[in-house]
C-alpha cells in the first residue's frame, strides 16, 4: 500500500510538471528568499527592472534623459545628448511611449530635439497615433508634437484626427488632444472639416462641389435638411452625458444645430442641455447656444 501511495504521487507530480510545461516558475529556495528579503529596497526595485523586457534600452534611456532636462545644461551639450537619445529609441518608440516614465523621455527629445528628429518621431508613431491620443500618458506626446512641431507636423497630426473625430471626442483622453489641436493651432479650413464629420455622410457627399457650410447646402438641395439635422442631433446627444461637453469643437456643433433645427427637435436638445448649460459659458459658440436655450426655453427650463 506505501509503495503504491509513493508511485501516485510520484506520476501525479510528474502530470503536474507535465501540465505547467518547462518553463513554469520554481520555487525558491530558502537562500534565495533570504537573499531577496535582505536587499534594501533600492535593491529590489532594479532587480524587478532587470527582469523586464528592454531593460538596457530603459536604464540607458532614463540616464540621458537626467541628463537633457537639467535647466543648467550648454545647448551644445543637450543637442548631442538629445541626438544620443533620439537615436536610442528610434525603432523602439512603440514599447517605450506607453510607459509612465518613459513616456516623458520622448517627449524630451520633441521639446529640445530639431524638426528632423520631430519629423522622424512622427512617422514612426503615425500609424498608431489615435491608440496615443486615447493613452494616459503618451497623449502628452501628441500635444508635445503639436506645441513644438513645425507647421507640417502640425497638419498632419490633424490630418490624422480626420475620419475619427466621433470616436476621439467620446474618449476622455482622446477629446482632450483633439480640442487641443482644434483650439489652439487649427485653421479656419481645418476647424471647419474636424465639425463637418458630426454632420453625417450626406454633408461630407456635397462638400466638395463648393458647399463649405450647412447653410450652402440647405440652400442648394432642402430636402437633405432633415436627413443632416437628424444625424447631428444623434451624435450629439450621447455628448451632454459626458465631460466633453466643456469643449469648444462641441460648443461649435451644438450651434449649427440650433441655427438650422425644428422647434420640436430644439426643444428637446434644450431640455436636455438645461443641467449642464453652465459648462458651456466660457466660449464663443457656447454663449450662443447657452441664449439660444433661455430664448426657446420654457419658464421652468
């Protein structure tokens, strides 16, 4: 009977190292967890690093970037730091960018980088630069390309915005880049296609045949009117819902819509506005809506 209970055990632990495969973790010893629990913290928390994939990269990257932020630095010093550090991360921005702290040293190398190494910055992260938008901290990235990019990074940062405007503006972090961008270093015309995209297909069919507003294509074909004004009220309304209602992209469509709605359709936007009207105040477009709601409101709206 012992012999059989040594043999079930045996092949049971056997299946068990079977199942959990080679590389499934040992445990440790008692020198090894005397060892770990006798190092100082600082200890532990470069050991925890070392484990981690891009380790180097990380170590070397963080030690040039002390260096390039300190205020008492040649510029001749930090340009050559910053040309070390840019060529660093080149090809590894994807695994660095998303990371709390490293996340700042690529936004080192934007701000106190030339607009060659800006300019490579953005092509390597432009095909994923909506997933930077909607990140916790490489959305800081995104306005760093903007405050300190030339003129052409600044198009085509915006130019990536176009087709995803709906989507960015319901993200909390994504709505944020996104006034940014359209607030401070958009153009008229640029301003103009970021809104267009809440008015809905039937807009953005007749915008090229030089209609530029909805007021040029009511005039031209009335009978899209209720068609657009529709689309825009159903991708406002999920709006007031949420903290973006605070931004001036918002403010500018919730005006097009009470310049051009039913009485019916204003009404009900109005009864829906009315707890968060306030929000609204600090903004050209958004004062206009705000008296649009205490003309066409009710007495108790």
């Amino acid at each position: 009977v012992a012999r059989r209970a040594t043999e079930e055990s045996t092949t049971s632990a056997k299946k068990r190292e079977e199942w959990r495969g080679p590389d499934a973790k040992r445990k440790k010893t008692k020198e090894e967890s005397v060892s770990w629990t006798s190092m100082s913290s600082k200890d532990r928390r470069e050991m925890r690093r070392k484990q981690k994939d891009n380790y180097e990269l990380t170590r070397d990257a963080i030690s040039l970037w002390e260096t390039s932020r300190r205020r008492k630095i040649g510029k001749v010093d930090r340009a050559s730091q910053v040309e070390k550090l840019s060529s660093l991360i080149s090809g590894h921005v994807k695994d660095i960018i998303f990371k709390h702290d490293l996340a700042r040293v690529v936004q080192c190398c934007i701000q106190f980088g030339t607009d060659e190494q800006r300019g490579r910055l953005l092509q390597e992260t432009k095909d994923y630069l909506l997933d930077l938008c909607k990140s916790k901290y490489a959305k800081f990235t995104v306005k760093k390309l903007l405050t300190y990019g030339n003129r052409s990074i600044k198009d085509e940062i915006i130019k990536c915005f176009r087709g995803h405007v709906k989507k960015l503006i319901r993200h909390t972090e994504g709505a944020a880049v996104l006034e940014y961008a359209y607030n401070e270093y958009a153009n008229a015309d640029q301003r103009n296609s970021l809104v267009d995209e809440f008015y809905g297909p039937q807009f953005a069919l007749f915008k090229d045949s030089g209609i530029k507003n909805l007021g040029d294509l009511f005039e031209r074909d009335p009978a899209k009117k209720p068609y657009v004004l529709r689309h825009l009220k159903e991708a406002l309304t999920p709006l007031v819902e949420k903290n973006v209602i605070k931004y001036s992209i918002v403010h500018k469509a919730f005006f097009d819509f009470f310049a051009f709605a039913e009485p019916t359709a204003r009404s009900e936007t109005i009864e829906a506005l009315r707890e968060v009207c306030v929000q609204m105040l600090h903004t050209r477009d958004g004062s206009r809506v705000a008296m649009q709601c205490l003309w066409h409101g009710t007495t108790k709206e």
